[in-house]
C-alpha cells in the first residue's frame, strides 16, 4: 500500500499553519495582559527591595540604639567619677596625704 503512494509520500510529513487573524479586541485584550503582568512583577521587586532597606533600616537603627545606651552609662559612670573626684571629703583626704593642709584665709586670693 505504501508503494501505491511512494511517487508523494517521501517519508516526512509537514504541516503548514495558516495565520488566523486577529481581531482588534483580542489585541486589546492581550496588550492589557502584558501591561498588567510587567505590572505585577514591578510591584513584587519593589516591594522586595522596600523590604530589604527597612530592614536594614532598622538594623541600623538597633546598632545606634546599642550605642547610644553604652555611651550613655560611660557617661554617667564618667560623671560619678568626676564628682567623686571633686568632692571636698575626696580633695581633703588626698592633701592630706601629700602633706597639704588647708590654707590660711590671708592665703587664699578673691578675685
């Protein structure tokens, strides 16, 4: 039988598409697919992007608090000291144990 056919049959098949027209509305209805699909995936990398910078935002705002509430306790360490430190009782007991004694009043200059 396929020698009764072997003069248009050359063993490969080719099937040809003919283009169908497009209507308007189909162009239009695919042109708002495209549109709202860039869209969509606009919205999803910004939103990811926004999401990367507040959170390192607010990292950063975390590091600076930390800080912040150190150098704060320094400080007031710091202040206690210097206020033990300029204490009269504190000034009085290191003179004495230099060998200073308080001066006379004819001593001490007003200015």
């Amino acid at each position: 039988m396929i020698q009764d056919f072997s003069n248009t049959f050359n063993g490969r098949q080719s099937v040809m598409v003919r283009p169908v027209a497009i209507s308007g509305n189909q162009t239009l209805k695919k042109a708002v697919g495209v549109i709202l699909l860039c869209a969509a995936i606009s919205a999803l990398i910004s939103s990811v992007a926004f999401a990367f910078l507040l959170r390192s935002g607010l990292n950063n705002l975390d590091t600076e608090q930390s800080l912040k509430v150190n150098m704060l306790k320094t400080e007031q360490q710091l202040y206690s000291r210097r206020q033990r430190l300029v204490s009269k009782h504190y000034v009085s007991k290191t003179a004495g144990r230099l060998g200073l004694h308080t001066p006379l009043k004819s001593q001490i200059k007003h200015f």
